[in-house]
C-alpha cells in the first residue's frame, strides 16, 4: 500500500535532484498526481519557489540511441585507426578501465594531469 509518507519521500527525492531530467520531472508530477488523488489534500500542493525554466538547448527528447553513436576520430595512431568508426558504448568502458585503474594506481600524477586538461 502506498502511503502519504512514502509519497513525500519520493517528493523530496525529485526535488533533491541537482540536474533533473525529463524523466525526474515527469516521476515528480506523477507522484504530486497520486497523492492528491489518494489523499486529497490539493492544499499541500504549493508551487516551486522560483519558476521553472528551460535550459536553452534542451530538450525533453530522448537521447540518441548510444549503439548508434559512433566514434568519430581520425589519426595515424594505431590506437587512433582502432577505434575510429566503433561504436562509443563499446570504447567508453575500456577507457574508463584504463584511467580508472592501471593509470590510477600506477602513475597518480599522469592521473591528476589527464583530468586537469579534461577540465571545462
């Protein structure tokens, strides 16, 4: 049975969230729906402090499909002529082994430099 405390957990949760998405937005409205609809209390509905706004750029589409992204970099490297044309979800996740471990670990500083240069 769904309660009006768990509803309001769920609230707080979406509300919480830093960088809401679509997805966040539409849980939220969802979850305000049903608890005026199983507890009729529209009184405890209040608008958000500030209006909500978009994000120019934005979009409320869904993302491209990720085996349809592919990588997209030429080079005379033999890494370089590996990965061109591959799809991202299959590099991504050995890049990440890479930096994430070996790299880590082995050689903190080349570590701390890689993200000072992926740095915005």
């Amino acid at each position: 049975m769904i309660t009006e405390h768990d509803l309001q957990e769920a609230i707080a949760e979406c509300q919480g969230k830093r960088n809401p998405d679509a997805k966040t937005c539409m849980m939220l409205a969802a979850f305000y729906t049903i608890r005026r609809e199983m507890f009729g209390s529209p009184e405890q509905v209040r608008e958000p402090e500030e209006p909500l706004r978009l994000i120019p750029g934005s979009s409320f589409a869904p993302p491209p499909d990720p085996v349809e992204t592919t990588i997209d970099y030429e080079s005379d490297t033999e890494f370089g002529k590996m990965i061109h044309g591959r799809p991202a979800t299959e590099i991504w996740p050995i890049i990440d082994e890479l930096v994430t471990e070996p790299i880590q670990a082995l050689n903190p500083r080349l570590y701390d430099a890689l993200f000072r240069k992926l740095k915005p």
